[in-house]
C-alpha cells in the first residue's frame, strides 16, 4: 500500500531498501490517505492491475526475494498468491499488516482467514506484531511464553520461520521472538521512548527482505533487521 506521508507502506520499503544497497520494484496494491497518527481512507488498486505490476515486473527484472505488506481483500490475496506462483518466486517474507498504529482496520475478517489458509504456508518469513499475532492465531499475548505458543501456531498454519515482534509490549526490554524447528530466538532491546515509530513494521520487513536477498540467512537477516530499525529510531 502508498502511504501519503512516506513513512510507510511503499515509500518505506523503497527507502529501506535502497539505504541498504539493494534495488526495488513495487507492486502497490492501496492507494491511502493517511499521516504519522491514522488513515483516513483506502482505495483499492484493482486486483488485475496489481497482477499486472507483478507479472510484467518480474518478466524483466526477476526478485531475489518478494516483502507482502498490506493485502486488503480476499480477492486480492489470491490474486498475488497466483501472480508470485505465475512469476516462480519461492521466498516470500510476510507482514501481515491488519492493523494501522492509529487503530484504523486495513484488512477485513474474511481477507484474514484468507491469508491463514492462501499466504503464511507460501512464506519463508512471517513478521507479525502483538495485535496482529493474536489475530492470526486466536490467541491472547501477555509474555515471552505466549509469543512462543503464537509462533508455535503459525508455524503450524505452514510458515516456514516466525518473528512475533514485541513492539507492543509495556516493558522496558522489549523482546522479539523468532522461532522455528530447530530453535526459539529472543532479540532483546531497550525501549525507545519516542513518537517517531510510524512504519518501523514496513521498515523492519524490508530491511530483512534486503539483508537475506545479500545472501545473510533468515536469523541473520532478522537480527540486522532489527538492529538497523532500532538504529534509524535513534
């Protein structure tokens, strides 16, 4: 999805990305109306332009890794589900955006059963937060230990590796959990104190997109990730 006041969305994955070193290609799928503290409206882009983005993008210039943000319709899910399949992408990195920081719902009830069922189990990566977690796994998170039986539900739902991000919490360490088969990881940081935390999920995703594309593994690119999020706060 744009966001209008460029510190989400689009114009975040396009200035992390290429802060980093790598080079990116974008297909918008909402265009929105918003600021650092809300969303004032959603259009949507239609589901056989987005297609097209993808597939004639991808016909020239082929993606080392695919980041999906924000999907907003069940339609539109299944649409990029088919056009990543149609374009031979295999690494998919997910964030489910559901919800903006504001409060405004970017996604409806029946576009989140669709990414349960069509999206995480295409994913090399799923980078939930609290909110967003509880809503994909019917869950309630309190702690560390229900971060780990969150990511322990969505690695059964088919994503092949979890990070459930802390950011939400009350503590003043905040922990991001990253969990898969073999090993639970915990990324504990300082709290920042600060307002200035608009698109730090797009942000995060797109920098461990970068990273793993640069050849890090997926542990590796998310503690970078993290690290180069909490560095752009400062």
């Amino acid at each position: 999805g744009s966001d209008s006041s460029g510190g989400a969305g689009i114009q975040a994955d396009i200035k992390t990305i290429t802060a980093l070193g790598g080079y990116a290609m974008t297909a918008i799928t909402a265009i929105t109306a918003q600021n650092t503290v809300g969303v004032n409206s959603v259009f949507p882009v239609p589901d056989k332009e987005i297609e097209k983005q993808i597939l004639f993008t991808c016909k020239d210039l082929k993606p080392n890794i695919v980041k999906v943000g924000m999907l907003h319709s069940s339609r539109t899910i299944i649409k990029v589900v088919k056009s990543i399949k149609k374009a031979n992408i295999k690494k998919i990195i997910l964030d489910p955006v559901m919800v903006a920081k504001g409060g405004a719902k970017l996604v409806n009830d029946s576009a989140i059963k669709t990414i349960k069922k069509k999206l995480i189990k295409k994913s090399l990566l799923i980078t939930p937060n609290i909110p967003e977690a509880e809503e994909l796994t019917n869950t309630k998170i309190n702690n560390e230990n229900d971060m780990i039986k969150a990511a322990k539900i969505l690695k059964k739902l088919g994503a092949k590796n979890v990070l459930i991000k802390g950011g939400h919490s009350n503590s003043k360490i905040l922990t991001d959990v990253f969990f898969n088969n073999s090993e639970v990881v915990f990324f504990r940081n300082k709290k920042i104190k600060t307002k200035n935390t608009h698109g730090t999920g797009c942000t995060l995703s797109s920098a461990i997109a970068t990273f793993f594309s640069c050849g890090k593994n997926i542990k590796k690119a998310c503690d970078l990730g993290i690290k180069y999020v909490n560095l752009a706060i400062l």
